[in-house]
C-alpha cells in the first residue's frame, strides 16, 4: 500500500524532473507493462519504437490499442507509422521509446521525435531507466541532452 513516506518520494521526484506529479511502481517493468491498458483503448494507437525494452514491449503486447511498430531511431519510418495511425482512423496516439536504449546505449532523437509527434498529434511516452543519473547536465536524463 501507499505510504506517506511513498507520497513523499514521489514528490521530491516529480520536483526534480520539474513535473506536476510522479506514480512510483515497484518495479520499472511492472510501470511498462501496466501503464497502457487502462489509458488508451481500442480506438487509439501505439508507436512503438523497435529495440524499446520487453517490459514495454509486454505492456503494448496486453493493451487492446492498435500496434505499430518503427525501427530504431528512424524518423522516415516513425513518420511512416504515424500516418498509417492516422490513416486507420486512431482517436489518440502515443510514440513509445527508450530514452536511453540498454541493449547499446543508443540515445533516442527525442528533439526529432517531438517534431513528428506535435505534425501528427500525438502523444510521447519515455522511459528513462536507462538515462536518469547517466546523462544530462543535472542527470535528469535524455531530456537535457
């Protein structure tokens, strides 16, 4: 259960990321894989960037939103998918990515990324595992790069 010393973390994390709110999970791979199913439903449309973590991969796989995938940091290919999202009618969509990939440390184009997502009016979700402590000037992670 939700503690108050639970409540006081989450606050001092979304301080320092600069957001409004913060949800801690137990686990980063219980986070990816339950965070889609209960916000987009059939009607909606995940982007998912090809070498993202299974745990996201496992969280898109259990959500009832159509499924597209793109490879690895190629925009020509995200920007192909998104408008095949568009196309097939998706009420709301959401690229998915690593910020900072495990498997070889690639860095997600999130500049790039943002640019496709704000023409296609879509959504972005990241994960920072793998960036938060190792990048950025404050080690806020693939954002400050």
């Amino acid at each position: 259960g939700t503690q108050d010393i639970h409540k006081t973390l989450e606050k001092k994390i979304a301080d320092f990321y600069g957001t409004e709110d913060t949800i801690l999970y137990a686990a980063a791979f219980d986070a990816n894989g339950g965070v889609f199913e209960p916000l987009l439903t059939n009607e909606d449309a995940i982007i998912s960037d090809s070498l993202n973590h299974a745990s996201i991969i496992d969280g898109v796989r259990l959500c009832k939103a159509a499924r597209y995938r793109y490879q690895n940091n190629d925009m020509a290919d995200l920007e192909k998918q998104l408008q095949q999202a568009n196309a097939d009618g998706a009420r709301f969509k959401i690229v998915v990515t690593d910020g900072v990939f495990s498997m070889d440390g690639l860095v997600a184009p999130l500049d790039e990324i943002a640019v496709l997502a704000e023409k296609y009016d879509a959504m972005i979700m990241i994960d920072e595992c793998h960036a938060t402590g190792f990048i950025g000037k404050t080690g806020r992670g693939t954002l400050e790069e």
